[in-house]
C-alpha cells in the first residue's frame, strides 16, 4: 500500500507542476518516475504528454507506446484516449505518415464518438495522398458536429456528397 501512496504522490507532483507552467522540472521527474517504474502505464503516458508539450516528439514516442502496450496495465479510457490521440498526431508530425493512419484508424474504430480523434485522422489521411477520404471524413465530422445553422441546414446533403465528393446531384 505504500508503495502506491508513494507512486501517486509523485506522480501528481509532477503533473501539478506541468499544470504550473514547470514543464521541464515536470518532464524531469517524470523520466525518473518512468525509469522507476517502467511497466506503469499511467505514468508513461504522462510522460510522454509532458515530451510533448515541450516540442519533444521523437523523444515522447516511446513512452506512448509503452502506455499503449497491453503489458503495462491498462490506462482508464480517457487517458487511451488522450494516448491514441497524442500518438497517432506524433507519428504524424515526425512524418510517420502511415504509422499514423493505422494507428488513428483503430482509435477512431475504438472512440468512434471522438471527433478529435477522426480530425486527426483526416490530417494524416490527407499527409499520405488520400485526399479523398480525408475530405469525406471531414465533411461527416462537420454535418455530425456543426452547431452552424446553415451547416444544419444543409446537414443531410452534406452527409451525401461526403459519400460521393464528385456526385453533381
């Protein structure tokens, strides 16, 4: 039990500090947390999320496939959310294009509620020439989203043309 006590007050240190501003005292403790407890899934996802807000992409990745590994104990599903997402936008911004559509792809099968999740998925869709698909996906999210009146308005044939983007009518 104190092992735990321990770990969750380290853990929350770290992360009120990132909430403070403190973003790379808060990355520095967490990459000692994570060295000391490397089979924590929780805390590999903050850790990478505190890479992340520093501009460290490529030094994040591992720690979110870490989290994301099934053998690190499951995360809650906000936190899998939150890691699918900050994963899936990586891969992207370090140019690992596909790696980011397969991965967004089975996020988005497992949160299909999420639009930030299809939004991001469109980016790197749209990063790998599927042009395409990213408009339709994009085009779906808006008439499923849209609190615009005129974007209601028109919700169902928007809904349409997202199936076929070269209908005429």
């Amino acid at each position: 039990m104190e092992h735990h006590e321990e770990r969750d007050g380290l853990l929350a240190d770290a992360v009120a500090l990132r909430g403070k501003g403190r973003k790379e005292e808060a990355r520095e403790r967490l990459v000692a947390l994570a060295a000391r407890w490397p089979d924590d899934a929780e805390i590999a996802y903050q850790t990478a999320w505190a890479h992340d807000v520093l501009g460290l992409e490529a030094e994040a990745v591992p720690y979110y496939e870490r989290a994301l590994d099934d053998t690190a104990g499951p995360l809650t599903p906000d936190d899998r959310r939150g890691a699918l997402l900050g994963l899936g936008s990586t891969y992207r911004v370090l140019g690992r294009y596909e790696d980011a559509v397969a991965l967004l792809t089975r996020a988005v099968g497992e949160f299909p509620e999420d639009g930030s999740l299809r939004a991001f998925l469109a980016m790197a869709l749209h990063n790998t020439g599927r042009h395409h698909e990213a408009v339709s996906l994009l085009l779906r999210l808006l008439a499923a989203t849209s609190e615009d009146p005129s974007v209601r308005a028109y919700g169902a044939a928007i809904e349409h043309y997202a199936e076929d983007l070269d209908a005429t009518g």
